[in-house]
C-alpha cells in the first residue's frame, strides 16, 4: 500500500475512496474499507481509504480531543492488510477544517479521478460538520460517482464505533475491545 499526503501527490487512476476518521480500523471500518475494495475491483480501480493525521477535535476542540484508539501506524497497517492500494493521510488543521463540503467532495473527486465513494451512515465530514452521508448521495449526479452508504455493524444493540471501543476500555474490557479491533472475516 502507498502512503500519500497529499491528493496531488496521487497517481491519476480511477480510485473508489473510502472516507473517514479510521482512528481504529474496527469492524465497523473494516466493513467500509472491504466495500471500498470489492467495489474498486470491480472498477479495475484503485481503493483510496482517506483518513486524518490526526483526529478533527485536535483542531476544533483540543480540550474534548479523544486519545487514539490505535496509532496511525498501526490503522495503516490494517488498511493495508484488508486490500486498501492507497492511505491518503491529509493534515488537519484550521485550513482544512474550514473547508466548505461541497468543496472538499469536488476536490477529491478530481485530484482522486473517484468513481465511487464509500462513508458510513454516520459520516460528516466539511466545514462545522455540515456535510455528511447525504449530501454524498446528493452531490453524485453533479460529481459523476456512484455514493455508496455502508450501514452501522453492530455490536449487540451498541454501533461499532471508536467512541464504544474507548468505552469499553473504561470499563478495563480488554477481551471485547481486542474483538471489536481485529481483522475478522464476517467485518
């Protein structure tokens, strides 16, 4: 897997990007990166999973930034193990931040030449937010991509998420927070 830092830097093949935090690369991401890949085989594209140098509250919100569920080295990796082709790694600080979504959409899909775009349900992403699954559904027809929603995994009644991975890891529930982190086929 190529490990990129900026979109320029990115070859110019079709691509099917996975967005999202991947601060934990859990079975809820998993899920997302192995639609991404199945999808950009079937394209004879390149799978892109886009994630952050670092989580957005770092920047928003430095008091209320979470501790990592795993470092990006090791989410690396673990993209890499589930067939991701590239990691695009993009800063994030103010700049970036402030960008407006339907600007980022616009972006990414031209420096990344996208044919598909995988985010959760849950997914925001933009300026305050304000973007989020939807409006990647809705800005398809004017983008030429196809959106592709993946729906939560759960766990139990709770959603797979690193917010309940840290949870669990209050908790001192080692053994639940190793299953919901590794590689496992039915993710």
């Amino acid at each position: 897997m190529i490990v990129l830092t900026s979109m320029d830097d990115y070859s110019g093949q079709p691509s099917v990007v996975a967005l999202g935090m991947f601060d934990g690369v859990h079975i809820g991401h998993q899920r997302l990166i192995r639609t991404a890949v199945r999808i950009a085989r079937a394209h004879c594209a390149q799978c892109v999973v886009c994630t952050f140098d670092r989580h957005p509250l770092c920047v928003i919100a430095p008091e209320k930034a979470p501790v990592p569920v795993l470092s990006l080295r090791e989410n690396l990796q673990k993209m890499e193990q589930l067939g991701a082709n590239y990691a695009l790694v993009q800063a994030f600080n103010a700049e970036f931040a402030a960008l407006e979504p339907e600007a980022f959409v616009r972006q990414i899909v031209s420096k990344l030449n996208v044919r598909a775009i995988v985010v959760g349900e849950n997914y925001t992403f933009g300026r305050k937010g304000m973007g989020n699954a939807q409006l990647i559904r809705a800005l398809a027809g004017t983008f030429d991509y196809e959106p592709v929603i993946v729906p939560p995994v759960m766990d139990g009644d709770r959603m797979a998420s690193s917010t309940y991975i840290r949870e669990l890891r209050e908790r001192g529930e080692w053994a639940h927070v190793q299953k919901l982190l590794e590689i496992s086929e039915e993710a």
